[in-house]
C-alpha cells in the first residue's frame, strides 16, 4: 500500500519482526514457540502477523478469542492456534469447526459439554499465583475429578502464568509460582491425566526464568521489539530488540497565532509568543492518548514538537516554531524514528504512567497497517 494517499498510518517493519524472531527462536533453545498475536497483534495487525510470525518460524499461535481465531482460519491461516483468553460454551461449536483449540478452566464446560459433538483441544489453566483464570491448587484435584467423567474434553496442554517474572531483583515469587506448577503437575499425573504440551513461560519467563521453558513458551511483546520495563531492557539489552511499529500522520494545515491565543477545547493552554503551529488528523479515537495533550511530543523534519492544548477525538495542535519549511502533508512521527530522534512505545508509556503494551494495542485496528 502507497503511504502517500494516507492521513495517518501504521508501519510495521518485516525485517525488524524478522530478526526479532530469530532472536527469540534462538533463545528458546528448541523449544516450540508461540507467537502471541492478540489484541490485534498488540496494535500490529492480526493477520498479516500471524502470517508473518509462521513465515519466519514461529509453531503456534496465540489469541484472546474466537473471534479472532476464526479471522485467522478465514484468512487461510492454519497453524495451530490456542485461544487464551475466555471463551463461552456457546461458542465451542465454532471452535470445533475451525479447529480451535481453547483454554479451560471453568466448570460450565462440565454442564453442557453435550453442547459441543465435536472433540476440542483444551489447555487446563493452573492459576499458581496470579489470581486470574485458572485453577487453583486447592481446587484442582476435584476439578480433574470431574475432568475424567467427560471422554468428549481432551486435555491436550496444560500451563499457567507468572505474575512478575520481570522483577529482576526479586525473582522469589516466580520460583514459587513455578514450584506451585510443578506440584499441580504432579496432581495432573496423579490422576492418570498426560497432557503432551505442558508451558508456562511467556516474554519475562523466557528471559529470566529458563528453568520454566517446558514444552513451548508464549511470546508476545518482544516479538514487536518493546520491552516490560527499562530494567528488563537494560539487563537484556545485548539481545538488541527491534522495535517493529512505526506510527505516523501529516501536517494538514500550518498557520500562525498571536502570542495569548488559547489552542484547543477548554483553553488549558495558549501560547507564550507568536507561533506558528501545525494541524494533525490524530486524536484520541485513533488511540492517541488524550492524557499527551500539553505534554506529548512529535517528530517533524527530524525535530521533536511539542503538542499543543487538548488532544481531540480526531486531530491534535503541535507547535512548529523552531522548524524551517514545513509545509502541508510533510510527515509527523508518533512513534519511530526520524533523522536521529527517536519517539519510543516506552518513553510514551513513561509519560502517561503506564506500559508500551497498553500504548500500542491501543491503537485503533481500523487504521491501515503497511508492511514494509
């Protein structure tokens, strides 16, 4: 797709995806590898990366839903696909017929599993720590209990989830979590249960605990080249990630305001001196966070410009005083690189308080994603 005819885009680089996939596969010392591709691929489009992950190597992939699994299997695609996420009994039907696998851990399945004909591919999830989905130790030998009067539920995975692998400092609470895992292991052998697929690693396992790698890990962030922290980054740093989405727009109208003018809804900012200003079609609806108003930077002609006022549903203000010879439809950095300044997912993520994950699956699905 030409990017000349777009407002505002989203690149995503194959060969940054590439190489970070290489990396990983190489780290993961053989085991199987899961490419995480929910959320619309953390903001990097669902299909054409998950097409992309099984062209460059990855064995499976990993959802949130049906629904997306089944844009996959729409799409052609037809790896194994594991639903991570909660799925609805109603719903179990549909993952037969596509040859869905899906997460289990809730006792409806024990009630209306006559609901289903077909025979699914379930993945018990053990929670060992986290208090989200899962089965607890406690529960888990009066569910396998009831697990074993059900022929038509194979168990063909079973895994869990750490709660803080990425503390680098402390990583007691994860040993114990694995340990915990361990002990629900054997409970699942005990039983006379032999799931073939047994995971528990995902991005933070595979870095910091590789005792946990199991039979497959679960990659997501860093297959988009983001990282959960700066601490984990600078530990890891030598693995040299690269980030994998660039996010773009252009200035659609420059014009000059008088020094006092106030820019945009509500008048929480005017300017301190004549300036000249530029329009963005970018706003909070697009998944530019409105918490950037007043604060957020751009890249334009290599220099960093600062948002001006609130940002609105669709469009945003940025001062382009310092900058010489802008002009209509000259392109602006969100996220990327342009000369030699850089706007990262995390230096965002730090002024808004919150992670890169959160920054780039927010971006909204409907703009287009050009692979590049």
């Amino acid at each position: 797709m030409n990017t000349q005819n777009q407002k505002t885009w989203v690149e995503i680089s194959k060969d940054a995806l590439k190489y970070n996939v290489e990396t990983i596969k190489r780290l993961a010392q053989g085991k199987i590898v899961m490419g995480v591709v929910k959320s619309n691929a953390y903001g990097h489009g669902l299909v054409e990366t998950a097409k992309l992950f099984l062209k460059y190597g990855v064995d499976w992939l990993g959802v949130d839903n049906v629904d997306e699994a089944v844009l996959l299997r729409k799409a052609k695609v037809s790896s194994l696909i594991l639903v991570l996420g909660y799925t609805p009994v109603a719903f179990f039907s549909l993952a037969a017929k596509y040859k869905i696998k899906l997460t289990l851990y809730g006792e409806e399945v024990f009630k209306q599993s006559s609901k289903f004909k077909k025979q699914i591919d379930f993945h018990l999830k053990v929670d060992t720590g986290m208090s989200r989905q899962g089965v607890t130790l406690d529960d888990l030998p009066g569910y396998l209990a009831s697990l074993k009067n059900f022929s038509d539920v194979k168990l063909e995975g079973v895994f869990t989830h750490f709660a803080n692998a990425d503390n680098l400092s402390d990583p007691s609470y994860p040993r114990r979590q694995l340990a915990n895992f361990r002990q629900a292991l054997e409970i699942i052998k005990n039983f006379g249960l032999t799931p073939k697929m047994v995971h528990a690693a995902a991005t933070t396992g595979l870095f910091a605990l590789p005792e946990a790698l199991f039979d497959m890990v679960r990659i997501g962030v860093a297959f988009y080249g983001l990282w959960p922290s700066q601490e984990f980054k600078n530990r890891f740093s030598s693995f040299n990630l690269k980030p994998v989405l660039n996010w773009k727009t252009r200035i659609i109208q420059i014009k000059k305001i008088s020094r006092g003018t106030p820019v945009g809804y509500g008048i929480t900012e005017k300017v301190k001196k004549d300036s000249l200003i530029a329009l963005l079609p970018i706003g909070y609806y697009d998944g530019y966070f409105r918490a950037l108003s007043s604060i957020g930077e751009v890249l334009i002609s290599g220099s960093r410009c600062k948002i001006l006022g609130r940002i609105s549903m669709n469009l945003s203000v940025v001062d382009i005083s310092a900058i010489n010879g802008a002009k209509v439809g000259d392109e602006a950095v969100l996220i990327g690189q342009m000369g030699g300044e850089q706007i990262t997912a995390e230096e965002i993520a730090k002024r808004l308080g919150t992670i890169s994950y959160e920054v780039v699956s927010r971006i909204n699905p409907l703009l287009p994603r050009i692979y590049i």
